[in-house]
C-alpha cells in the first residue's frame, strides 16, 4: 500500500529547489523503501504562492524556477504578492517544509508559517534555523498541544545527524562536553586561506557553491555557528539558550599570516563551538580555535563539517561529514519527512 503525502515547501532557493530534484529521483526508492508518494500541493518564495485543490506538477515547478518564473507567476494557481502563511492556511497539506531564508532577529517569514501548521496539527520539516532558535520552546510546545511535530535535522550540519545522534543514541549519559566545526563556509574559507588564497576569493567561491547564507556576514561573524550550538543546547543537552547565553567571535580577523603562523607551531585555525559543563551549568562559546593537528577537528578540512561529543559512559565520539552544495541539507529534510511516517504507511 502507497501512502501519499502532500507537500507544502516555502522556499525555492538552492534547498527547496534539491528538495523538488530529489522528489524525482528518489521517488521510487521513496515508495519501495517506505510505501510513501511525495505529492507538492503549495509552493511560496518572494514572488508569491502557488496552490490549488490538488498536486502541482513539481518538476515544472522546478524548470520555470530555473527560467526565473516564480510561484507567485505559476499558471492557473499563482497568487502574486500572497504571502506563504496564507498558503499554509489554506493549502490541504500533511506536511509543511521550511526552506525559507534564516532572519535571527525576527525569525520571518518562516516562523509564523511555522506557527500556522503547527496550530493546524501540521507536522513541520524545517532546514530554516530562526525559529529554532528563536522559539524553540514556543514550537514544541505549539506541536505536542495539537499532537503534531516539528523536526529539524536540517538545521545542524544538514545531513550530518547531530540532532538525531544527540537525542536518540546517548541514553542515559552525561554529556560533559561538545566542540563542533558547524559550518562549512567558514571552514571552506580558512582551508583556502592555509592555501594561500586571500578572504574575499575564497568567499567567492564558497558562495558559488549555493552553500553560504545569503547574508554571508551571518557565517563568518560566527552566527550561523552560534544558532546550530543554541539548537544543541535546546534539543539535545535540554537548556533554555538563547543565542545571547554565547560568546560569539568569527573569522573576520584571522589572516593568511594567522594561519601560516599557527601551522609553523604545529596547529591549525578552526572556527569552533563547544558547550562546556562546569557546576552543573554549560558555557556556550564560539571562537576560532588553534588546534593541535592531532585534535579530531583539526582533520575538519573544506567542506566537511564535525562534531565530537564528550560523554561520561559512551566514550568520547567524533563524526564528521563532507557535505557540498544544497543536496545534503534537502535530503536531510527527506530524511524528516519520511521519519514522520516510519511504521504508519
Ligand atoms: N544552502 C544550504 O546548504 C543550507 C544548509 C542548511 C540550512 N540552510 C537553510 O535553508 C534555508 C534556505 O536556504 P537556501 O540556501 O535555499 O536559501 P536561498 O537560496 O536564499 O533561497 C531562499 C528562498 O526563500 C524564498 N523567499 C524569500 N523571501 C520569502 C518570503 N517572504 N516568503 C517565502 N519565500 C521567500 C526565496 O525566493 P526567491 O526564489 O523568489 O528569491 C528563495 O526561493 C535558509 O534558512 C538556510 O539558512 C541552507
């Protein structure tokens, strides 16, 4: 038996736009493995909306983006100007998908789309990380009160499962210690900059690959960094944080010469995050680091992202992934949507 759901996504930038792609190419794999059809019912970006009484063909979607048609300009069932929470409010979906861009301060417009599913006992699937960070608390709460869920995994690492790990795999352990690299166009950067490319021709192509933030000051002030460290505090080590509760200084200050000097003294530079326990309480920091070459971030190069957790009766762990462009972030967002349906089809 095939079960279908129906997709609502805000957001066709670089993720939605995978997102759409891996709708085609692993949707047999999708109802072999897992009995399920991916339908798109409602699409939103800058333009507009686009929603009907069934399925959008979603492949089409995804060409007229590529022509610079957006949803709001979609035959028949674009809305110009419409704003995504009105989609969501109207729209017959089971699952709302947030790839919408990351605003720290006000969590827009993901947030209130968010809210809205979630209020209609919507599951919510997002790679967003503002209303996440912003109101974590308020979302969880919103979707156990109307027996609904939001998951997020895309949020940290994109498909490296550090939310997964964190809150399935350590049962019953202290977790003393996390230091992460969380984001890879600062690493991306810093990799290039120990091979002698300067600042701004390393963000350059950091940039080409669709993987920096829009606003690429958010990586590389460290508060893209920060937000994934907040969601870990949140989600997995159980603490009320905000993104005020971390010390937060980026990469905006270290040079090719910063670098070549940490190498000549046996280390390497690395934006890094740790939440730290001391008397019961986490500090939350994040700095750039001079690692030891033998430290397990200090093997974070590029692209890859890590993560090691420091566990009182699993050991000390290390994973990392190497992850480049969109793809990896709208699998792990796959990867939610089919987690909300594991044993029900
Ligand atoms: N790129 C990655 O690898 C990655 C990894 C992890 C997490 N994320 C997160 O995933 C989200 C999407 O990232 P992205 O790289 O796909 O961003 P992006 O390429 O900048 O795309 C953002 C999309 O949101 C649409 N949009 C803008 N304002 C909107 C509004 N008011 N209502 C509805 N849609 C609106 C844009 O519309 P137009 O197309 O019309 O401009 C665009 O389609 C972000 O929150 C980002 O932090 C991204």
């Amino acid at each position: 038996m095939t079960r279908t759901v129906r997709i609502a996504l805000i957001g066709l930038g670089h993720v939605g736009r995978a997102f759409l792609e891996l709708m085609t190419v692993k949707r047999r794999v999708l109802r072999r493995r897992y009995g399920l059809e991916l339908v798109l019912v409602g699409v939103a970006d800058s333009t507009g909306v686009a929603f009907g009484d069934g399925r959008i063909d979603h492949a089409n979607v995804l060409r007229r983006k590529r022509r610079g048609l957006g949803a709001g300009e979609y035959p028949r069932l674009g809305h110009r100007g419409v704003p995504a929470v009105e989609m969501v409010r109207q729209v017959n979906a089971d699952v709302v998908l947030d790839a919408s861009p990351v605003d720290l301060r006000t969590g827009q417009p993901g947030l209130d789309c968010d809210r809205a599913a979630l209020e209609s006992g919507i599951p919510v699937v997002l790679a967003n990380k503002a209303p996440v960070v912003l109101a974590y608390r308020e979302l969880m709460d919103l979707a156990q009160a109307h027996q609904t869920a939001l998951r997020f995994s895309a949020t940290v690492c994109g498909a490296l499962p550090v939310v997964n790990m964190g809150q399935r795999d350590w049962t019953a352990c202290e977790i003393q210690r996390v230091e992460g690299v969380l984001n890879s166009t600062t690493n991306y950067i810093l990799s290039a900059m120990e091979q002698g490319r300067s600042f701004p021709k390393a963000l350059a192509e950091a940039q080409s690959e669709g993987v920096a933030e829009a606003d690429p000051s958010l990586d590389i002030k460290g508060w893209d960094t920060a937000s994934k460290l907040v969601i870990i505090a949140n989600a997995v080590l159980g603490i009320p944080a905000t993104l005020e509760d971390v010390d937060v200084l980026g990469i905006q200050h270290i040079t090719p010469d910063d670098l070549a000097a940490a190498r000549a003294r046996g280390q390497t530079i690395k934006l890094v995050a740790v939440a730290h326990r001391a008397d019961d309480e986490y500090r939350l920091s994040v700095h750039p680091a001079a690692l030891p070459l033998d430290h397990p971030l200090a093997s974070v190069m590029g692209w890859e992202m890590g993560i090691v957790w420091h566990t009182d009766i699993m050991g000390v762990q290390f994973a990392k992934v190497d992850e480049r462009g969109p793809m990896p972030t709208a699998a792990a967002m796959l990867r939610d949507v089919v987690s909300l349906y594991e044993g029900v089809a």
